[in-house]
C-alpha cells in the first residue's frame, strides 16, 4: 500500500489584514499537525507571475492538491488552470452557513451542466479549491481537508487495484514532462521560503470557466486592449493577461455564459460565485437604479479606458455581440426568496 | 403641496412623502433648497435592498457627472447594486455619517439616510404623483425581474 501524501497549499490575503492573517496562521498551525499532509504557503495566487517562485512551487506539485484562497473556488480553479496548474475539479462540501433559512430550498435546484469547451491537457490528478471566506475559523476547513485526504486516499487505491489486474507490471501514471522537470529542480534554490513569499505586485485580468465558455468568441471582439487571444487549438485564451487595464470588468459583462470572471472585483457574480446557487449570492439591483442593461454598461466601461487610454470612444459600434433586444442578461436563479420574504414581512 | 402617498410592495406600505420630487430612473427622492438638490434612496429602493451594509462613491465632490453616469457602489443583505446620476451636474457633498455607518438609510431614508448634494438640472425630476405611477406601472415587471422569470 503506497503512502498517498496530499499537499495543501494556503494562499495569503493580500496586504495585511489582522483577521485573515490570523485565520491564515491558526489553519496553517492545525493543517501541519495532520498526518498525510504536505503544507505550504505561498502569497495571493491571482497576483503571481510566471516568475515567481510561488508560482513555480505550485507547478511543480505534481498530486492531488488542496488549495485555500480568498477567492470563490471557481475563480481560483480556473486562474490556476491558465497557469498550467491543471487537474480534475475535485468537489468540495464545504458550504458556507446559509445566511437565512430560505435558502435550504434553493439548494435543491441544481443548475443545468454548463456545456463548455472543457479544460484541455489534464492530467490525472484532482484540485479542490476552498475558499477561506466561507468561515470565521479554522475547523470546518481542517474537517473538510481530512475528507478529501481520505477521498483522495481512496481513489488511488481504487486505481492502482484497477491496474494492478490490467497489467502486473507498476506503472507509472503519466507525468514524465512533470517529473523531468522536477528532477532538474533544487529544492533550496528555487522554493526558497523568501522567494516563495515574495509579495508580489497587484494585476488585473480575466480568468475563463472553461466549464462554461463555448468558444464563441465575443469577448476578443468586444475587448479592444488585445487581452485575448486563440491558441493553437483554436481555443480563446486570456493571452496578454497584462493588457488589462486595471479596475475594468466590461467584457465579463459581455460573455452570454457568464463565463469571464474577475476575481478581484466587488461583485460576486462577476468575481467568481457560483452560478445558479442562490447561497451568498446577492440580488443586483444594478437595472433598477439606473443602470441600464450589461451590453450598454461594458460599453460605457470600455469608453472610459479608451478615453483614459487616449483613444476614441466607440459607444456601441465595435465589437457589440448582436442579440435580441431585451434578452434577458443575469443568470436564471430563482429569486423567489427576496418577494416571498417581502411579503412575509408584516411591518 | 401634494399629500404623501403609499405605495405597496406585497405587503409592505412603501411610503412617498408628497412635498419631495422623485427621480424614476434610479428611485432616489429629491428636496431642493437654497439651490441644492439633496438626494436619498425612495422608501421603494430601500425595501428591495434591505439592510445597507455598504456604501462607496467612486466619484470626488467637485465632479461634474452626467445623469446615469456610475456615480457609486452599494451592498446590503440582499443585494448589491452600481449607483448612477440621477441627473446632470455637480456633486458638492456626500453624507460622510453614512461612510461610517449607513443604518440611517434603513432607519430615516428621507432624513439623516440623505447620500449626497448637488447642483443641477432638477428638470428630469418627477412629482410623487408621477413617480407613484410609475412604480404601478412597472410593478409586474419588476417583480418578474427579481425572479428571473423575464
């Protein structure tokens, strides 16, 4: 029976907020002394550069992998699958406290699969993505982190019974690219504890669900700034990842999947929240006072960086994905809730 | 002056004073005085986003702003919403009271719950008989976009 080591990586808040430091640090202190586990922590993942040592320490993890951030699960799956970071989505329980008990319900309704082109090149190893503003303290996480050390213990026992019977010969699963380039690293050198928490410098930039992107590619027509781009498998890609001006989160509005998420911008449904799942997902009131609809909002957003830029505004006339007027934009949640709760309310 | 009037949400009365002009486009009321137009979030807004836990203006005083133009951000218990114009001019001041603590939205909407002065154009501003109706009107629809049925 080999021994199945699970790592866990815990990625920092950026700047130095006391409350999250210290979940940070009380959850590091508890998940070290778990047996099976290999811990490490590196700085704000959407902040690293394909030259930080942080960056290259998690690229060199080659197993099942736990990682804990500040960002929605969603977002931190998919910024690290565009770093090379790959894996199977492993599927968490955590699920944050309901904030009112209407939302028991809503739990229920699971959305529709999301019929997306899928992440390519994944190897055979599974990533689970918590994210650590789900709760105020370090037990649920520990219990959750032992749940899946256990699921994973399970699932390469499960395989390496499949193939003992298919061939008698062990064989090695694989990720020859992966363990070469391990072998070329010295651990000293390179992860070096300083280097690995190097603070790094603050980006901007789109992050694909692969889960949810079909390819249509509006987003590289509406964004004029050069951030996407297709690769060799005629797939859209978030290219030029610093082109992004800073701040602007107009082609996310743009996607019809809801597929492009900012994970660092205020509102969840742009940042990374679950789609279809009403728990701590907020209403956006956004068209009500004064907004206007999702195309005509990006457009304003993207004059303003032209403008700043130097450039000419365009308004609607470039890059505008043509559909129904008055489609509906925001995802279909069933919001009930907040009419029924109005109504309840007797004041 | 006209009398105030009383709009209902389901069940819940949501009141309009009568001597306060409206503005359709972003639900906020208006009282002018001494050439400054005070603005705050109508009785109608505030029960659709229930408790504010979080307000932030994303333009300086001094600015001059388009009407609908992104003025500010908001979120409550239920919701979070972008803050736009409700007119053409300049914003002279914010309710600071509010940064520190924005309860007085959900407590006194139509008094200390004041967000922001300006100088400009009051035109586009309607009476509550006006903005009455257009909640009536719309009513269905907004329901219907809350549910994401449209």
């Amino acid at each position: 029976m080999s021994r199945h080591r699970l790592t866990v990586v815990l990625s920092q808040a950026q700047g130095k907020h006391p409350a999250k430091r210290a979940l940070e640090e009380s959850l590091v202190a508890a998940l070290i002394m778990e047996p099976g586990l290999d811990v490490s922590v590196v700085p704000y993942l959407y902040d690293l550069d394909a030259e930080h040592t942080g960056r290259l320490f998690l690229e060199s993890i080659q197993g099942d992998m736990v990682v804990l951030s500040w960002l929605f699960s969603r977002a931190a799956f998919w910024l690290l699958d565009r770093d090379g970071i790959k894996g199977h989505l492993g599927e968490t329980q955590l699920k944050p406290p309901a904030a009112d008990e209407d939302e028991e319900d809503a739990e229920e309704d699971e959305p529709q699969a999301p019929k997306g082109i899928g992440a390519v090149a994944v190897p055979d190893r599974h990533i689970y993505c918590l994210d650590l503003r789900d709760f105020n303290d370090h037990e649920p996480y520990v219990a959750e982190i032992r749940r899946i050390a256990q699921e994973c213990r399970q699932r390469q026992e499960a395989k390496q019974a499949a193939q003992a019977q298919a061939k008698p010969a062990l064989v090695e699963l694989g990720l020859p690219a992966m363990a070469e380039k391990n072998a070329t690293l010295s651990e000293e050198t390179r992860f070096a504890p300083e280097q690995i928490l190097k603070p790094p410098d603050r980006r901007w930039y789109p992050v694909i669900d692969y889960s949810r992107c079909t390819n249509c590619m509006e987003c590289i027509d509406f964004c004029l700034f050069g951030v996407y781009g297709v690769d060799s498998l005629e797939r859209i890609t978030v290219e030029n990842q610093d082109n992004c001006k800073r701040g602007c989160p107009a082609c996310s509005r743009v996607c019809p999947e809801h597929a492009i998420m900012f994970p660092d911008y205020k509102t969840p449904a742009i940042a990374g929240a679950p789609v279809g799942n009403i728990s701590g997902l907020k209403i956006d009131l956004t068209k009500l006072f004064g907004g206007g609809d999702a195309i005509s909002i990006a457009a304003q957003e993207r004059d303003r960086e032209l403008v700043r830029d130097g450039r000419e505004a365009v308004g609607l006339t470039v890059g505008i994905p043509k559909r129904q007027a008055g489609k509906h934009e925001e995802p279909k949640d069933d919001l009930d809730n907040l009419m029924d709760a109005l109504d309840a309310m007797d004041i | 002056m006209a009398d105030e009037l009383t709009f209902l949400m389901g069940k819940f009365p949501a009141r309009l004073p009568g001597d306060l002009r409206y503005a359709r486009t972003n639900h906020m009321w208006c009282r002018q005085a001494e050439g400054k137009l005070r603005f705050g979030f109508s009785a109608y807004a505030v029960r659709l986003m229930q408790d504010v836990y979080f307000l932030d203006w994303v333009v300086s005083t001094g600015t001059a702003v388009q009407h609908l133009q992104q003025i500010g951000h908001i979120e409550t218990s239920k919701a979070v919403a972008d803050l736009f114009a409700p007119t053409s001019g300049t914003i002279m001041a914010f309710n600071q009271e509010l940064l520190k603590d924005p309860s007085a939205i959900n407590v006194d909407n139509y008094g200390a719950g004041w967000l922001f002065d300006m100088e400009g154009d009051a035109s586009v501003l309607v009476d509550v008989g006006d903005y009455f109706a257009f909640l009536e009107a719309n009513w269905e629809k907004t329901q219907r976009m809350l549910k994401g049925h449209m």
